[in-house]
C-alpha cells in the first residue's frame, strides 16, 4: 500500500485548515483568559451538604407535569 504525495491543493487546504485551529485555540484562549480565568464561587458548605444529603424527589407520574405554583 503507497501513499501517494500530497498535490499543491491538498497542502495548500491542510495550511488553511492548520491555520483556522491555530487561530481558533488562540481565540478561545483570549476568550478564556479575559472572561474566565480569576473567577471564583463561593460554596456554603452547610447549604451543599444539605442538598446532596437530602432524599431524591419521587418522579412525576407519567403524562403529569408540575405546575409552575410547585416548583
């Protein structure tokens, strides 16, 4: 089985391609390191421990659906 050499097309489409993820990942790290990067929660333990340890609600009957009054 051979590989046949890539064609001027084809290496000029795999430039472009390379080029287009380079730049998405350098904006997508922009993006993250503006908006993202240094933001914190703040989580109530009590609070969380409490809804983790608290029993699952049953689930609706079938063809029922919680008014929004319930929920």
């Amino acid at each position: 089985m051979s590989v046949s050499p890539l064609s001027l097309q084809d290496r000029r489409l795999l430039r472009q391609l390379v080029w287009a993820v380079v730049l998405k990942l350098m904006v997508l790290t922009l993006l993250w390191w503006c908006f993202i990067d240094g933001q914190k929660v703040a989580v109530d333990d009590g609070g969380m421990a409490a809804q983790i340890l608290q029993p699952p609600h049953a689930a609706p009957a079938q063809g029922h659906f919680p008014s929004k009054e319930s929920i």
